[in-house]
C-alpha cells in the first residue's frame, strides 16, 4: 500500500505521448467494435504486482491501482468517493444540489445516463467507478479501453451500502467504509433512544411529487432503508419491498398514484420533495406541488391537519453515506421532542 502507483506519479505530468496515442487507439477502435489492448492490460504489463490488485465486481475482475489518483466517478458513485475521503478528478453527479459545494472544481463528465467517452479519457483516470446500471454496461468495454472500470452491482438504490463497500474495496479503503458504517447505526441507535416509546407510534410516509405524477417511496428505496434502520414503520400503502414493488408496478423502489388514492401517502408524519433534472422540470414540479396542496384531497390528510408535512431536499433519493447522515438530521430535527416540549409533556 506505502508504493505510489505508476498512474498516481505519472498520469498528471509525465505521461509519455506514445501512451496517451495507445489510448486515443483504443477508444478510436472499442466505439468501432474493435478490441485493442485494453489500459487494464496496460496497467499489468507496466506495473509490478505490487502496484496493483484484483477487484471483483459486476462485470467480472478487474486489475486496479493500490493508490488510485485520477478518479473518475459515473453515476452513482460520487456520495461514496467523496465520504471516503477522495476527491475525483470527474463525476456524472456534479449536478446533485446537496453535493454541490463538495463537487466544485470536480470536472462534469456529461449527463449522468450518458458519459462523455471523450471528456473522460481526456481526464487520463487511473480508475473509474459506477454502478451496473444498463447505460453503464452497454459502454464498460469503451469504458475499460480508457481505465480499469469497476462497476458494483445494483439493482435499485436501496442496495446503497453494498455499493459503498464494493466501492470502498476498490479505492483500497474498507477499514474506512466500515468506520462510517458503525457511526452510522450509531447516531441510528441515539435517534432510537430519544424517540422512546413514540417510535412506535408513528407512521412515516414519503412522497414525491413529479410535474406530472405523485410517488410514494417505498421500503427499499435509498430513504426506506433509512427509515427501516431507523426502526420508523410506514403506512401499509408504502411497507413494500423491492420484490413485491417490482412485481405490482415494476419499479422496485416507488409507487405512482392518482390523486383518487391520495389517502395512500398519508401517515402520521409526511416528507415531501420535488426535484428536477434540470430547472424547468424543478419547477414544473413545484408548480404540480402547489396544485395539489390546493386540492381538497390533500387537506383531509391527517398528517396535513396535524401540521405533520414536512418539505425536505432531494438527498432524500440520494445513493451515499453523505445523504443518509443529511436524512438522519432531517429524523432527528423533526420527529425527536425538543427539550422544550419534553418538560411541558412533564
């Protein structure tokens, strides 16, 4: 681990012309559905054993430096490079708002569904990471001619700690990823004790209202298992799990409703979002947000008489540790009494 890796000291300043012309080769030769010798290959022939390590992910093993520098991280990766305490060099998630101020100076790669091939290898990363999501699949060879790519396994977001750690392994810091773990159910195991007996009296629905729909976020979506580990129950409408999700409306983490079944997303507490992948779209889902609030529908919602509704950021659908710990503070801010409440309960 103490030896710096050949990409490490060399990519940034002495990278010789001959290697960058090899990979423009391959890139060139991979989107015409040749297969040139890969910069994994690459890697073994100009590394000794000791600079570099077999990783197992979703597309099989991959050779990987021991200390990566030049990171590139696709969709949904960047929650978890970042809380592990390396700063990648590009991301396809630079436009997510609550990782906004930690992403300044990290390099856009293009669209988070669409990688620029280009802009990444003109960024010479000695590794890429992402998720084995079909838009990432269908490019892992292009994507391997440029680095060696690992991609985790991952079905639906709720898979998030999984992710972390095959992502962690391959960054060489586990011991690290475990560490975030054990503070995570920690802080858990503290909001379990302030919350007392009402933690099992209260029923937490989530909901997210798009331009043209209305969602509730089920079990194993990224804030369900939040809220399972938080020992927090939700109203039978949204306690499905990936499987049953799937198989009722083939969307393993939320669940679309009409505005005839909106007693569906009431509970005795709600959090609500919208969120755009773009401003129009923001926007267009505040403006669906404040017509349903206009809705009589909506104010015979308990949680809406009780004053119960509580509007939160999108990390709430985030994929990383950085957004679980940001949904934490939200549990703790709403739903733990305040001081102030607790004597007057006294």
């Amino acid at each position: 681990m103490s030896r710096p890796s050949y990409w490490a000291a060399k990519s940034r300043r002495l990278l010789k012309p001959a290697l960058v012309a090899i990979l423009m080769i391959a890139v060139v030769a991979a989107c015409s559905g040749k297969t040139p010798q890969s910069r994994e290959a690459i890697l073994s022939n100009s590394q000794s054993a000791a600079d570099v390590r077999a990783i197992t992910h979703a597309m099989g093993e991959t050779r990987v430096p021991v200390n990566p520098q030049r990171v590139v991280a696709l969709l949904g990766s960047l929650d978890n490079i970042l809380a592990l305490g390396v700063n990648p060099i590009g991301s396809a998630d630079v436009v997510k708002p609550y990782l906004e101020d930690r992403a300044k100076g990290i390099e856009s790669v293009g669209n988070d569904l669409e990688p620029n091939l280009e802009t990444i290898l003109a960024l010479k990363p000695d590794m890429i990471l992402g998720l084995a999501l079909a838009s990432e699949v269908s490019i892992y060879g292009k994507l391997s001619q440029i680095a060696p790519t690992v991609l985790a396994p991952s079905e639906h977001s709720g898979e998030w700690k999984e992710v972390l750690m095959k992502q962690a392994e391959a960054l060489g810091k586990t011991e690290k990823a475990e560490q975030m773990m054990t503070d995570y159910y920690t802080r858990l195991e503290k909001f379990k004790a302030q919350m007392g007996d009402r933690l099992n009296q209260i029923q937490v629905s989530v909901v997210r209202v798009y331009p043209e729909s209305i969602n509730l976020y089920l079990k194993d979506s990224f804030c369900g298992t939040v809220l399972q580990d938080a020992g927090l129950s939700r109203p039978p409408s949204q306690d499905l799990d990936a499987a049953a999700a799937k198989f009722i409306s083939g969307n393993s983490i939320q669940l679309s409703i009409s505005k005839e079944l909106l007693e569906q997303a009431d509970g005795d507490v709600i959090f609500l979002w919208t969120t755009g992948s773009n401003q129009e779209i923001a926007q267009q889902a505040k403006t669906a947000l404040a017509r349903l609030k206009a809705d009589p529908l909506w104010s015979q919602l308990k949680a809406v008489k009780q004053g119960k509704v509580y509007e939160v950021p999108g990390y709430w659908i985030g994929d990383g540790p950085l957004a679980a710990n940001a949904v934490i503070d939200d549990l703790f801010k709403y739903l733990v009494p305040s001081e102030e409440q607790q004597l007057d309960k006294e």
